[in-house]
C-alpha cells in the first residue's frame, strides 16, 4: 500500500481505473491529430459523446474556434505514448507564418468507435516562438530513442524527477540540457526549477507519461514541461511558458 499512495496522489482515481489502451491506437491517433493540424480540420476525428474539452493555454475554447482550425507547416513532430492513462502528448514546432511551438496533451476513451479511439480532452500550450528554426535545430540533436524494459524507470520515478524540476529540488544528470523557447543551457541550470526561476507555482498539473523513452509531459496553469528522463535524473527539460 505504501508504494501505491503516490500514485493515488498524483493521478485521479478514475483514469487509474479506466481500461489499458494499446499502443498502436495511441500511436494512431497521435499521428491522426498532427496530419488533423496540418490541414486545418477537425472532421477525421472522432470527440466523446458523453463529455469533450478543449483548452488552449488552460482557457477552455470551443473547438470551431480553436488553432486546430488553422493550417500550419508543422517542420518537426514529435509524440509520447501513455497507454495507462490513455493519452498522448505531442510537440508540433511550427516553422513559417505563425511561428509557434505547440505542446498538446489528448486524452482518449479506451474503446474503439469506428475504428479510432474517441477523444475525451485537448489541451493545448501554444508558444509564440520568433526562432523557431533554432528550436528546431536543439530538438533534432536529442536522442528519444526507447529503453529496454529492463532498464525502463517507473511512472512513480518519472514524475518524481520532473515534478522535483518544477518544484526546485530536482536530481539532473551529469549531462543536462534545457530549451527555453529557442533558448538553449547545458549543465547547471537544470537544477534551477521553474518555481525558483520565476517565483511561481506550476498548479493544476496534467501529466502525460511514457516509460518507454523515460519521459513526461505536464501542463499546468503557467504553461508545459516536456522531459526526459535516464536513470531517474533528468537529462532534457523543454519548458514552454505562456
């Protein structure tokens, strides 16, 4: 039971008790809403009939009205996988006019309609970035490649590390990068959490979690952190803030 408590803590009850759902429909629908934000439409995919949220920069819009309406030269994408909390998350980097950095959080029904699993929730950090191209040229450098079930951190582990980032009181490795916008840092600064840098707290966390690559996504009411981690230690912290 002790080991199980900060779980409970950390993510409600009901998406704990909701049905495993497989990678490859994530997968699916990750790829469905980066093509979706390409063209500007929203009529491949397929919302919950019982409940359905959109957020952009934690305000709630109605979908007619959202960016997902809006056309973009995406120039990198980049997705994570959550299958027990039925999620994803991706990073859309968006080169040309508008030059943006997205991070969207989509949560999902666990059973199949028509062949696509029904979106429940998006929610979206939209990031004016004027130097979008140099963003583009640190995220390109990363490697995200997949641990070996063996040496995978546990979701309890992966957001210990972030939420310690955020909180000031993170453990980073000897070999730490962070990109702030199109701001790049390599070593110290990753002990600088966002709460010590800009005196705020990051409330209302939402996590995206995949323990395949070691890494974790959170939105919360002042913006988004993507990491990824190695070890337990952190080894690169993308912050997006509004």
């Amino acid at each position: 039971m002790a080991r199980l408590l900060p779980t409970l803590l950390l993510f409600p009850l009901a998406a704990l008790a909701q049905t495993r759902c497989q990678w490859a429909n994530l997968r699916s629908s990750a790829d469905l809403y980066t093509e979706s934000q390409t063209f500007g439409t929203t009529s491949d995919l397929i919302f919950s009939s019982s409940s359905f949220s959109y957020l952009e920069n934690s305000t709630p819009v109605n979908l007619t009205d959202s960016l997902l309406n809006t056309p973009l030269k995406i120039a990198y994408s980049h997705s994570i996988i959550d299958q027990d909390g039925c999620a994803t998350f991706s990073k859309l980097i968006i080169t040309g006019t508008p030059s943006l950095v997205i991070g969207t959080q989509i949560f999902y029904e666990s059973t199949l309609k028509n062949g696509q699993l029904p979106i429940k929730k998006i929610d979206t950090v939209i990031i004016e970035e004027k130097n979008t191209t140099g963003v583009l040229g640190h995220v390109k450098k990363e490697n995200w490649e997949s641990f070996t079930r063996a040496v995978q951190d546990s979701r309890e582990v992966l957001v210990k590390a972030v939420d310690g980032w955020l909180d000031g009181g993170s453990v980073w490795g000897e070999t730490c990068a962070t990109l702030t916008g199109s701001t790049f840092s390599e070593g110290e600064p990753c002990s600088q959490g966002l709460g010590q840098v800009a005196n705020i707290s990051a409330a209302n966390r939402r996590y995206v979690v995949d323990e395949s690559v070691g890494a974790v996504s959170v939105l919360s009411d002042v913006g988004g952190v993507e990491a990824r981690v190695v070890g337990g230690k952190l080894r690169y912290v993308h912050l997006f803030r509004y």
